[in-house]
C-alpha cells in the first residue's frame, strides 16, 4: 500500500495569532488510483460525505465554520474512532507544542483546551456524514489515516523567525516536523507527500539536506511552481516530497490539511478573542491579520506590558 499525505499552513501571514501547520493522511490499496483520491476536490460541500477543498474556498470569509468542522472532526471520526468533544481531545499528540507551552500564553491557557466541541456544526451530523464519507473512500480503495498539528506559538515563531532571519524556516521547520512524524507512523509503506509551496521559495534541496542531513535526497525535478525530491532511506521503502503552488486545490490530502490547519487556528483565536473581551470588556475580537491587528492594539494599549507582555503577543514578521 501507498500512503499519500499532504500538508498546509494557516496563520503564515497575520501579526497576532498562531502559525498552524497540519497533515492528513490517506492510504490506497494496491490498483487505488491516486486521482480517485484526488477528485474528492471536485464534490466540495456534498450534502453527503465530508467535504475536502481549500480552505479559502470552503470558509467563504467567516460563513463556512459549520463546513470546516464537520470535515475536520468528521475525519477525526474516521482516523480516531471517536468523535472528540474538547478541544484537548482534538490537539491530543501536537508536534512540538506541549500543553505547558500552550499554557504560558494567557490567552490560550487552559481555556482553549477546554472549549467544548462541536462549536458550529451538530454531532449527530457529522457522525452520519463520517460515515458517508468512510463508504465513499472504501468504494475507491481508499482508507483515511489520520491528520497531525504542528501550531507554532507567537514566542516560537519570533524566535525562530530572528534566529534563521527569515519567517518561512517556522513553517519550513514546522512541516519537516510533520514529514518526520508520517515516516515514524509509517515505516514500511512508500509515503508520498505533497506541501503546499512556502510563499515565493521554490527550491528545497538544501533545507531538506539540512533538515535531514543523513539521508541521499535526489531532485526529481525543479520549476516555478513544482519542485520534488526523494529521500532514499536504506531501511524503509522511499519517501517522495513535492512543494506546489496551489497544491491546496488539486491535491485531497493537502485540501483536507489546510481544513485542519484553519480550523485549528480559528479555535486559537477564538480562545484569544475570549480572553481579551473578558480582560478588557467591550474590545472587538480580530482575526490577527494586519490592518485590524493594529487597531485591536491600539484597543488592548491599556494591557501592553503590564499584565501583557508585547513581546508574546506579537509576532516580529
């Protein structure tokens, strides 16, 4: 059998806020063809199964929370067996991200994990729909594995972005994490693996061999807008990586991974929302992105390094 996995980001862009990277994870019998998985794109909000597409897409600016999470905790259904009803549940094993760091951001605390869920969407419809969804993939030979979240909060990502000089190594380093974490969960099976391209870079040859210094990379190919390599580890069967423009809308597990990530990172968000409106009442919440992130500092001044230190709370690029 071949695995065929796909990661994206959300949250790369904002000045307030989480850098969320996620993984899904598909499995294909031997004769599954790939484009069977692939063209689960095209049902997108199907009244019947889960939907997979871009998270852009699919989001509608702020409409489609009810259609993310259905999606996002159906296939936990799927994954998991289980339906998770907190938060805590459905960031169990994130990479790099223990609890206790979690914890040092006031805004986030024990607060976010403990958010109930389903925030939008009905239990009851998302177990029907799961396994809607469960038929639908085993009609193709498909079987859902699982998806993985790798969040980088505010104090990591500036860390890391002034350490390395540049933002895209917390979302380089965040999704090698996640290609490190689909080797160890499959040892024995030939991983293909898609990423979302990172911003203007199209060339990842030298931050692979840097990530994973001990194994032969060759480059399948390099352009524009699609660049492969494969690392060839003696010990387990090979482990194909592409970076695509726009991979998000052609690719299922890559769809399915930015629905993760941005429902994640909503969750977050939320969480800070919360915190903010309860410490400073009357505040308006903010999605984190540039131009309404000043104005909500500009609002939450009064908090600035006295019971809010800047430097966790704002992101240096």
């Amino acid at each position: 059998m071949t695995v065929h996995a796909g990661i994206d980001e959300a949250g790369y862009g904002p000045t307030l806020g989480p850098l969320v990277v996620a993984s899904s994870a598909f499995r294909l019998a031997d004769g599954a063809r790939p484009t069977g998985l692939h063209r689960l794109i095209a049902l997108g909000d199907h009244p019947e199964g889960l939907p997979i597409g871009d998270s852009k897409k699919l989001y509608r600016g702020g409409a489609g929370h009810d259609c993310l999470e259905t999606s996002v905790l159906g296939h936990a259904v799927l994954g998991r067996g289980h339906l998770p009803r907190q938060v805590q549940a459905l960031l169990a094993g994130m990479l790099d991200c223990p609890d206790e760091e979690v914890a040092e951001q006031p805004w986030y605390g024990s607060g976010l994990l403990a958010l109930p869920l389903p925030r939008h969407a009905q239990a009851e419809r998302i177990l029907e729909r799961a396994e809607h969804q469960r038929a639908l993939l085993a009609r193709r030979g498909i079987g859902f594995v699982d998806f993985a979240v790798a969040p980088v909060l505010e104090p990591r990502f500036n860390r890391l972005t002034l350490e390395r000089g540049s933002k895209a190594w917390p979302l380089f380093l965040a999704a090698a994490r996640l290609i490190e974490e689909l080797m160890a969960r499959h040892p024995q099976e030939e991983l293909v693996i898609t990423v979302d391209r990172h911003g203007g870079r199209a060339y990842y040859q030298q931050m692979l061999a840097e990530r994973f210094p001990f194994v032969p990379i060759a480059v399948l190919r390099e352009s524009s807008r699609h660049s492969a390599y494969r690392l060839d580890y003696p010990e387990r069967p090979p482990v194909s990586v592409a970076f695509v423009v726009e991979a998000d809308g052609r690719f299922a597990p890559v769809a399915l991974a930015s629905l993760v990530a941005k429902t994640v990172r909503e969750l977050f968000m939320q969480s800070f929302n919360l915190w903010f409106g309860v410490a400073l009442p009357g505040v308006r919440p903010t999605a984190g992105y540039h131009g309404d992130a000043h104005r909500f500092l500009r609002d939450v001044a009064p908090l600035l390094d006295v019971s809010v230190p800047r430097a966790r709370l704002v992101r240096v690029r």
